[in-house]
C-alpha cells in the first residue's frame, strides 16, 4: 500500500471517529438575543444514570468550559431530577439545559447529550444541539483534568471526565456568542473562571 494511500486511510478513519454534531440558533439572534441573553444557568436534568454526582461534573464542566471559551457568563450550575425553567431564571436571562444519556461499556463510553438555551422572559429556545460520540474512559490528554475533577468531586466521577468534557467541548464550540458591554465584560472577568 501506498504512503499516500495510507493517509487517505488514515484521514477517513479520523472522521468516522469523530462525534456527530448538530445545532442550531433562532434566525433573529443577533438582532434580539445577542445583546438580551448573556446571564445563564447550566442545568443537567434528568440525572445522568440518575446519579447525582455525575449531574454534577457535567453541569461544572460545562459552566466552566462555557465561562472559559464562550462569551456567556454562567454563575449557576446544577443537576436536578426535572428541568422546569421557571426554577432556573432567578436572576438569570437565560438556561442551557442539558440532557445527557451515557453509556459505559468498559474503557468507553457513548455518550448523547442534548441542550436547549431558553430565553427567561419567555421560554423560547434560542439554541439547541445535539452531540452523540463514543470517547475512552482513560484517554491520556485528559489526565490532569481527570486528576482535577476526581479531587474535587470524588473518585466516581473518574470514568466520565474525558467523555464528559470532549462531548460537551463538541457541543458548547455550536453556542452563538452574546455581545457583552463594558459592565457585563468587568462581571464575567470577575468570576475569574
């Protein structure tokens, strides 16, 4: 077999191995929601295997990866039993719901989560994807983060860092960008996250 045919090969199976991703965002967000739905809350409803604990690495993974990389600013994260909207809005324009349905299978886990931005004021949904993919329990460029949440959460989150972090990281890069003005950038520097 040829190098080059050794690529192409190569190349095919790297996005075979990639998650399947879908999204989409309200056709007048940048109009009304870009300036109106800043402020949000991470919601992860119902409990994943309805454990509490995985609930709550996911909801914390994804405020802090969202606070990280996108232009939101998350200062409430949870998982709860059932989402209802009105007892996420306190304070806050808008909720990310997040549905997530894993599914270990030794050293992998598939995973599909489903998510919702809803604006407060109304419960319109201004975005919604869906993300399902299979990622390893132990993959190595997640070592320090696994070693991170472990300590922080417990030992049995352990197996659901990696596929929780590379499906939501997947999932959240689809989230359109808010326009902060100079008040909202001095509150999202301030949480430091």
């Amino acid at each position: 077999m040829t190098p080059r045919r050794l690529c192409w090969i190569a190349l095919l199976g790297l996005v075979a191995c990639g998650p399947s991703v879908h999204s989409q965002v309200r056709s007048d967000y940048e109009q009304i929601d870009r300036t109106q739905v800043r402020r949000i809350e991470v919601v992860v409803a119902p409990l994943p295997t309805g454990d509490a604990l995985q609930g709550q690495l996911w909801s914390l993974l994804a405020r802090r990866y969202i606070n990280q990389h996108r232009d939101f600013i998350v200062k409430k994260h949870s998982a709860v039993a059932e989402f209802t909207l009105a007892q996420h809005c306190n304070g806050q324009e808008g909720a990310l719901h997040l549905a997530v349905v894993p599914a270990p299978a030794g050293a992998e886990v598939a995973v599909e989560v489903q998510g919702e931005l809803l604006r407060c004021r109304d419960g319109e949904i201004v975005w919604s994807g869906t993300v399902k993919g299979k990622w390893r329990s132990d993959e190595a460029n997640v070592a320090e983060l696994r070693g991170h949440y472990v300590a922080e959460l417990g030992a049995g989150v352990e197996p659901m860092v990696a596929p929780a972090f590379y499906a939501l990281r997947a999932l959240l890069e689809t989230l359109p960008r808010p326009n902060l003005d100079e008040a909202a950038e001095m509150e999202k520097i301030e949480l430091g996250e």
